[in-house]
C-alpha cells in the first residue's frame, strides 16, 4: 500500500478554490506499524483537521491536535463537535458502527466538524486506529463535505474508485446545501456499510448504495 510522506504544515490566510476532482484528495491511505495507525503525513494531518484539497502546492492548513475537544467519559464511534446531527441520527449510527464492526471487523468512526474547531489528530489515539479503521471526516470547510482516512486492510478490499464515487455523489456542494449536512453523512455512513459487508472479489464495492428515504427530502 502506498504511504505519504511527512511533512509540516502552514496556516493558509485565505480559503482556496477548490477543485471539483476527489479522486486524489479525498481519501487517505494510512500505514500501520505494530498496530498503530502512521497518522504523521501531511496529507493525513490535513484530512484529520478537516481539509480536502485541491493540490498540496495550493492549499495547506494547519494542522490540529486538541484532545480537549474529545468527549468525556466512554469512548465513543460517533464524535459531532459542529452539531450537524440530531440526537436520534447519531445513536442511528453508532448503532449501524457497532452492528457493522460485530459483522465484518470493519472499524468505522466518524468525526462531523467545522474546521479549526476539531479534535483533529486526537483522534488517532483516542479511537486508536488501526488497519481496520476508516475514519471518516465530515467537514464543509470546502467544497466537497466528505473525507476519509482508510487503513491497510480496507485499501485491500475496497477499490479507490468506490471512495471517489461515494465523495461526487454524496460529498459535492450542491448535494449538502440542498439536503443539509446530516444527510450528506447518513447517506456516506449508509453507503459504506453496504460496501464493507460485500464478499470480497473483483465486483466489491462496485457501486454507491443510497438511502432511497432522503432521495426526495
């Protein structure tokens, strides 16, 4: 699998065009090393505090490691410091989370956010994140709201092709400002459960499953 290079990160002064493309920007693939997740890239850095960028030469933004944004208490699979779903949605996910890790092994966590106000690279150790993990990253800072960060073992089964597809469809401006945010994430976190419990094989993940209940919303 491939890895991204480390490097530092700047503050931008100025939100930067956005490129319509995700097919590069995003998604992530992270390197485990004994069981830790090598969250330490730029790239990595960037999707974490809730960037998606056009090119790394055009846009770079700090990067944000804030544990105190983390909840108190139990870890949980569902962390919404932008407050873009409602009570009932989020228990929906963490249940479909919990029901989707006990079938498959599969370890989905979502992080809902508004740039720079996240728990940005605090996340790595507080989901501890491994080859099992997707972290997904929800954040309308730019123009796509949908970014994900995928271990080895899941960069294994899942082509590139699905993450782009699930982003253009679910993730582009249009499609959040018209249904709302919530509706972006409930159709991503539905769509990847779908996909993680396919066989594995050539036609895995071939296609993007939508919630036919917020079609019409």
């Amino acid at each position: 699998m491939r890895s991204v290079a480390f490097q530092p990160i700047q503050r931008q002064s100025a939100r930067p065009s956005v490129a319509r493309s995700t097919r590069s920007t995003s998604v992530t693939r992270v390197q485990a090393s004994k069981g830790n997740v090598n969250f330490g890239s730029a790239l990595a850095a960037t999707v974490l505090a809730g960037s998606l960028l056009a090119s790394s030469a055009s846009a770079k933004l700090e990067g944000v490691n804030r544990p105190d944004l983390l909840p108190s208490g139990d870890v949980v699979t569902v962390i919404d410091v932008a407050g873009f779903l409602t009570p009932s949605e989020e228990a929906r996910i963490k249940l479909r989370i919990k029901n989707l890790e006990a079938d498959t092994g599969f370890r989905l966590r979502l992080l809902a956010q508004s740039y720079p106000e996240t728990p940005g690279l605090a996340v790595r150790d507080y989901w501890k994140v491994d080859d099992q993990s997707v972290v997904f990253v929800a954040d309308p800072t730019f123009a796509n709201i949908l970014n994900f960060n995928v271990g080895g073992n899941v960069d294994l089964e899942v082509p590139q092709s699905f993450w782009s597809r699930l982003s253009g469809k679910f993730g582009n401006k249009f499609y959040w400002q018209e249904k709302g945010e919530a509706a972006s994430i409930l159709q991503a976190v539905n769509a990847i459960d779908a996909c993680l419990r396919e066989e594995p094989g050539r036609f895995k993940c071939n296609s993007v499953q939508e919630d036919l209940q917020y079609v019409d919303n």
